[in-house]
C-alpha cells in the first residue's frame, strides 16, 4: 500500500530547536484548499491507502484539515494527524477537538513529545489529548523525540507514570537541529532498512522520504519532482524503480555504507537517518554509488 506525508502548510505556532521540518525560509505556505482535496483523490487514484498530516501544526487550520480528513475516509484513505497538542489545555477543548475528528474519520492521533516540545507547550496538553483518545476511542501514541541522553529521563518517566502509549525516536540532526552537537551512540549492526513514504510539501514539491528526505541540499537525492509538473502515480513510479531508492528499502543503509567503504566500528555510531545523510548527501559517494548499483545488489549474504 502507497503512503504518503502531506504537508498542508509549514505554519507552526511553536518554534522547537530541534525541529527537522523547518526551513531557513521565514515565511510560512498553505497549499490552497481546493486544490489538496483534487490531491487527494489523485492519490487514491494512484493506490494510496494512508495519508499522515504533518509538517507543520495541522491543527493551526483544524477545519480545513478535519474537512480533508472527511474526503478520506469517504474514498477509503486511512489517514493520521501529527501534533503538538497545543489545543488540548483543557479537559474539554481537549474532548472537543479529539470527538471532531472522530467524527470526521481520523484514524490515528499522533502526539509529538520531547523536551524541546515541552519548553513550548506543556506536557499535561499531551496528557489531555491522549485522554481524551482514550476516552473517545481513537487510536493515538505519544511520539518521544530523544537524542537518548539522561536529560530525557524525566520526560520519558511521565509518560510511564502516566501509563501513556509511547514509542521513542531518534533525533534527526537535520532541520534547527543539525547546529546541535552529535551525540555518538553505539548501536547493534543493523540493517537499517528504511520503507521510504513520500513527503509532500505545500508547494507541491515532493520528496520520496517523509523524515529529513529534502534536507539533502547537495544531491537532491530523494527529490521526485512537482505535482504541477507530473502525476502522482508518475512521481510514485520515479521513486518505485529507482535501484538506490530500492535498495533503501530492502537491503537498508548499512549494507550500502559498508559496500561504500564506511569502517563497521564508524558505522555503528550513527543512526539510520544520519547514516542516509553521511552517504546520499555526498555528491562523490553518490556518483560511485549510482556507478557501481549492479554490484551493490549482488553485495548480499
């Protein structure tokens, strides 16, 4: 099944230092209304079964996103909305909100929480919307954005105090925070594979990864193309037969960085999204890369 980011505005009512969906541009896009619901059945169109509301802060256009969430369930689209639970300071605005979207066919809340979130909106906001999930019986998690450092320990303890539903995540150092210092972490040699939904902006651009696929400014290597240039189902196709794209996917991206000749004991220090940024943000280790694309299939056990 085809799934798909979509980023209906860059508009955020908070400013994280860690953010990965930020710009250095200053001004925030919306995407016209009209035109992302002709999107939308463009996409259904082309077999997509799931749409996640990201980028920025969804709820800044809480209509207009509840009426896009109505159009996909009324042609089948599982859809989720990302957050920062701003609108949840109360019990009942909480309630309110979350029964609007149920309403309207929202799938899946998910509920972004981290200790630069935090600085912004308080944490009890999050609290308020996953009770009211709870209580409404719409399915949500709690999305913690760590970099794994002993400062996050009393952000993670809430949530387990709480007995919230919560999957940690990695930092990206992409975005505000690729000015933070790397944290080097030892991880076990995994694959790191990567099943790649595409992201797509406000201005149509569209990118073949959701996480920090267009802050690759020197190759542009999961750049697709525009909607107003190509089709859906076209830019699917572009990044479907493209071998690395592929690759990403099934081999994952340590096999690749040993294949490109990273040493194992430097490739365990990164995790999955830098060790994407290390090799397809080189322009030098791309070019070889897409020289040598034949081999690297064959690089298997």
């Amino acid at each position: 099944m085809r799934k798909l980011a979509f980023g209906y505005s860059t508009r955020c009512n908070i400013r994280c230092e860690h953010c990965v969906a930020v710009e250095d541009r200053v001004d925030s896009r919306k995407m016209d209304h009209d035109r992302a619901k002709e999107i939308i059945v463009e996409m259904a169109q082309a077999g997509v079964g799931g749409i996640s509301f990201s980028a920025g802060e969804p709820f800044l256009y809480f209509n207009d996103i509840a009426a896009l969430v109505h159009l996909c369930r009324q042609i089948g689209i599982y859809t989720r909305m990302v957050t920062n639970s701003f609108w949840a300071k109360t019990a009942e605005s909480s309630d309110r909100h979350v029964s609007e979207l149920k309403t309207n066919g929202l799938c899946q809340l998910r509920l972004s929480y981290s200790r630069w979130h935090q600085k912004n909106v308080s944490r009890n906001n999050v609290l308020n919307a996953a009770r009211s999930c709870q209580k409404i019986g719409l399915n949500y998690f709690v999305s913690f954005v760590t970099d794994f450092s002993k400062a996050d320990d009393p952000y993670e303890q809430f949530l387990r105090d709480h007995g919230l539903l919560f999957f940690p995540e990695p930092l990206i150092y992409a975005g505000r925070a690729a000015a933070f210092d790397r944290r080097q972490i030892l991880t076990d040699y995994q694959s790191n594979c990567c099943d790649m939904n595409p992201y797509l902006t406000p201005d149509l651009d569209m990118y073949a990864c959701c996480d920090a696929g267009s802050h690759f400014p020197e190759t542009q290597f999961f750049y697709l193309g525009n909607l107003n240039d190509h089709g859906m189902e076209q830019l699917f196709v572009k990044t479907e037969t493209n071998r690395l794209h592929n690759l990403i996917r099934t081999m994952g991206i340590t096999a690749i960085a040993s294949f490109s000749g990273m040493k194992a004991r430097d490739i365990i220090t990164y995790s999955k999204c830098e060790l994407c940024r290390k090799l397809f943000n080189s322009p030098e280790t791309l070019t070889r890369l897409r020289a040598d694309v034949s081999q690297l299939e064959a690089w298997q056990r």
